[in-house]
C-alpha cells in the first residue's frame, strides 16, 4: 500500500519537493486509522457492528429478498396493476416529444425576458395566494364567531319565549 501511496504522490507532485512541505500521505492514513482503532477498539458493540458491515449492506440493499418475497405470478399482477399507468406515461411520453420541436423553436429561445415575466407572475400569484390564505382564515373565524352570536341569540331568545309563557301562564 505504502508504494502505491507514493507513487501516486510522485504522480501529482512531480518533480516538487514535497518531503519539505507535506506530510507523507501513507503517514497520515496510518495514524488515522490507529486512532480509529484506538477509539473503536474500547466499544465492543462497534467493533461487533464493524465486523458485520457486509452482512449489514447486504440487509440494506433495496433488493435484498425481492426474489423470496415476490413470487413471479405476484410480480407479473403487479405489472399488469400498472399497465394502465404505464401506458399513460408512455402517451405523455410520445405527447412531449412531438412538443419538443415547438419547445425548442427559436420564438421561445429568443424570448430570454419571458422568464423574467413569469417569475414575477409567479411571485405574484404566490402573495395573492397567501393573501387568499389569511382572508380565508378571516371568513372563517368570521363565520364561526356568527355563528356563535346567532346561536346565543337564538338560545336568548328561546329562554325570553318560556318566561314569557309562565308569566302568561301564571296570569
């Protein structure tokens, strides 16, 4: 390792004295690693953990099990589940590469101010849609608050047309 790290040094410092100035490359990789195996060393589940890290990419691999898990009738309902949306995509698809000559027409390239115009459009239409934001939340504790005045109203109201009734009642 220590004659591929120099070589390498010798490839990319060429003729310069490196010795004088930089630290030797294997030197620091060496150091660094016993002091990765000094602080590892102590811990004893990561030691463990560091010994299993092929067995835990292997875990992590997105396509660990799909063959145990997926028998090919399973696979195959779930392509025919998606043909519909993959059809779909692929009309999109076709859709998009006849519009492709329109998109790259010299009227739309040579407009470089349209982009400028609808981001200010854009901006726009993102504060009018904050400004809908509030005024909806204003007609909604607006409506609730109506609502409240016309129910404690209306309980007035009935609580008025029963003593109303006993007192007529009484006479």
């Amino acid at each position: 390792m220590e004659t591929r790290v120099s070589a390498m040094e010798d490839r990319v410092f060429g003729e310069m004295d490196k010795n004088g100035q930089y630290a030797k490359a294997a030197d620091v990789v060496l150091g660094f690693n016993n002091r990765l195996g000094n602080a590892l060393g102590d811990y004893e589940r990561a030691v463990m953990i560091m010994k299993r890290l092929d067995e835990l990419e292997t875990y992590l691999d997105p396509l660990y099990g799909a063959d145990a898990l997926c028998a090919p009738a399973t696979l195959a309902g779930e392509l025919l589940g998606t043909e519909q949306q993959i059809r779909q995509l692929a009309q999109q698809l076709d859709q998009l590469q006849q519009l492709q000559p329109l998109l790259d027409s010299e009227h739309i390239q040579g407009h470089s101010d349209l982009r400028a115009r609808l981001e200010a459009v854009s901006v726009r239409h993102l504060s009018h849609a904050e400004r809908l934001g509030r005024l909806q939340d204003r007609v909604r504790s607006t409506t609730t608050a109506y609502h409240q005045v016309v129910g404690t109203l209306a309980d007035t109201l009935v609580q008025l047309e029963e003593q109303v009734a006993r007192a007529e009642a009484k006479k």
